[in-house]
C-alpha cells in the first residue's frame, strides 16, 4: 500500500510517502542558497512521492529565525527557482514537489535550534512580533503585539502574495501551516487567542481569520494544483484544542475546499506533557480521517519501512510523512522499496548501488 499511488485533489502521488517540511535554518534574508540545493536535490532522488519544501515564511517578520527560508521577495523567489530548477533535473518517481507557507507568529525572532533556540535580543537584531493575543509564547519572553484589523488584512495579502509566488515557481501543492504554535495555529487556540472582538471566544470565531486566510489563498490558487494545510490533532492541554475540536477544524476546511490534511500537535506552548514514540500522533490522523473525505496524513516518529506501510494498511491515514528518517538516510525510500518489495525507479548512476526488488 505504501507503494501505490494516491490522488490529492487535482494531484497524483506516484506513493505514499511524503518528505514532511524540515526548517534547514540556513538561508540568507529569506532566500535559499547552496545549502538548499544540495539538500532539495538529495531529497529529490529519494524514492518519496512527494517533497515539502520547509516551512516558508510570508513576510519578513513572520519568520522563525534570521536564516529560515521565505517567498516575500523577488530575490526569494529567484533563489527558489534556481534550487527547484536543480532538483526537478534529477527528480524521480514522478515527484511531486510542494511548499508550506506559513507565519510564525508569536514565536518568531528566535535564535537557530543549534545556538539554543531562545529569543533574540535588541543588540542580536529582534525584531517585534504578532500574535492574536498580546501573549508571550513562555514566561519572560517578548510579548508580540496583538494584531489589529489593518495587519490582518496585511497579514492575508501577503499569504496571498507568496501564493501566488509559489504557482509561478510551479509547485504541485501548497500547505499552508496551521500547526505547531504559529500564527494560524495561535488564532485557533484558546491558549493563544483571548481576544474579545468577532475572532475570539467560541472556536467558530477563532477559526474565522485563519478561514480568511484559507479562502483568499484558494482564490489564487489555479484549479490544478493542490491545496492543503497541516493543522494540529491536540493541544496536550486540557485547557486547549482537543481532539475533538480538531475534527471541527478539519471539516471546516474540508468545507472551504481543501484538498488534503497533515495532521500534527503541540508546539502551542512549553512544557507540554506529549507521549513522544513511535506513531504517537498516527491515531489524531485515524481521528480526522474518520470525519472528512479529503486525503489524510499522519507524521510524527515514522521511521521504518514496515511502520509507514502499516499506517496505510490499518485505514489510519490515507499518507505518510517522514523527516527525521529522511535526514539521516535521504534513500529512504529506497531501503523501503527494498524491504516491502516494491520496485521504484532509481537514478541510472546509481542502479549498481540497488537491489532492484523482483
């Protein structure tokens, strides 16, 4: 199963297998770099269906960090051609190549994870961030401006504006993010969101501006390329998303037209208690699929081959993501075809290197 092809929307995936978004936090204001050519081109020979580009942010400020990639100018752009351009020559399998594009938030102006993660300060170039709330994302950090009714709609026309940059660039789906504690996702959760005007209080006020969001990228986005998001299964908070709640969220969406979801969780806050293991998230995907029609995909600590076909097989998601197992091993997809028996195609130069399954 995890071989076989599957539809999303106006888009066929050769398999099942999905290179989920991995932050590379090496670019240069917003733009890739050689980095991002080595790695975009790796991925793109690893047997997978699909390869997300990482996390993309929508303006300059909506950045995680200083060096996280963006599409809010015509140099990021550019930049993103020239690795796209690289990785499509050696692309296998029929891959299909996405982007996530998301704002970060709250928990943007921090430092990389390898230098600590922690919030910037005014002598390492911070600058000031939005939020729904005026709400720190942990106790003592900056506290973000809360987003008034002009930076909103500046806020939607920028998702619209890199949108419309990624149909350019010539992406077969755009994700937007709606998970793991940024902007979309601090708007949905009554952790993040206390707001008392029309966007906050009931969970149908606080999804209506990342529904705003939703619809105005959908308007731009041509009929023949997807359109999905990747929105949290819970909170891990008894005071926040629940399980529930994200089946609410996602037969929302499901309702405005998206064509597939990744579902994922936490990141809202610290100190979440999260049962981290082996496929600790799959059954918050088997939750939403249960509810929608559209495609699902699970993530989260799927690392084998034997796992990944499994999830599929079990009717628990209709995809799977992998990041961590890509990054150590970029032919991935490659010892899976091996180990489940199912041929897929190989870069020629490097057929002496594969046991072509029979």
């Amino acid at each position: 199963m995890l071989f076989s092809p599957l539809s999303i929307g106006p888009v066929t995936l050769s398999n099942r297998i999905v290179i989920s978004p991995m932050c590379q936090y090496s670019a240069d204001d917003g733009s890739m770099n050689d980095w991002h050519l080595q790695h975009a081109m790796q991925m793109a020979m690893s047997g997978a269906g699909m390869f997300v580009v990482e996390a993309t942010a929508t303006e300059r400020r909506g950045r995680i960090t200083h060096h996280c990639v963006g599409l809010y100018s015509d140099q990021n752009e550019n930049a993103m051609r020239r690795v796209l351009n690289a990785a499509r020559s050696v692309a296998t399998n029929d891959l299909k190549f996405a982007i996530q594009l998301g704002h970060a938030g709250r928990k943007a102006s921090h430092h990389v994870p390898w230098q600590g993660g922690r919030a910037l300060s005014k002598e390492e170039d911070a600058w000031i961030t939005s939020a729904p709330s005026a709400l720190p994302f942990t106790q003592g950090a900056p506290i973000p401006e809360a987003l008034d009714a002009d930076e909103m709609q500046n806020i939607k026309q920028n998702f619209v504006n890199a949108a419309k940059r990624a149909v350019r660039l010539g992406f077969s789906a755009i994700e937007l993010h709606g998970a793991h504690g940024y902007l979309i996702h601090e708007f949905i959760s009554p952790i993040s969101n206390q707001r008392e005007d029309e966007f906050g209080g009931s969970l149908d006020n606080r999804l209506k501006f990342p529904l705003e969001i939703f619809d105005e990228v959908r308007k731009v986005v041509p009929s023949d390329i997807a359109l999905g998001l990747r929105l949290t299964g819970t909170d891990w908070r008894d005071d926040g998303l629940s399980v529930e709640d994200a089946k609410n969220v996602a037969k929302s969406f499901e309702a405005h037209g998206a064509d597939y979801l990744c579902i994922s969780s936490g990141g809202i806050t610290t100190g979440l208690k999260i049962p981290v293991g082996p496929n600790y998230q799959v059954h918050l995907a088997k939750g939403i699929k249960d509810v929608v029609s559209i495609p699902v995909r699970a993530v989260g600590l799927i690392t084998t081959a034997e796992q990944a076909n499994d999830i599929i097989l079990n009717g628990e998601a209709d995809m799977v993501a992998l990041a961590r197992a890509f990054l150590a091993n970029p032919r991935w997809g490659w010892d899976a075809s091996v180990a489940l028996q199912q041929p897929i195609e190989v870069p020629p130069q490097y057929e002496r290197a594969y046991k072509v399954p029979q």
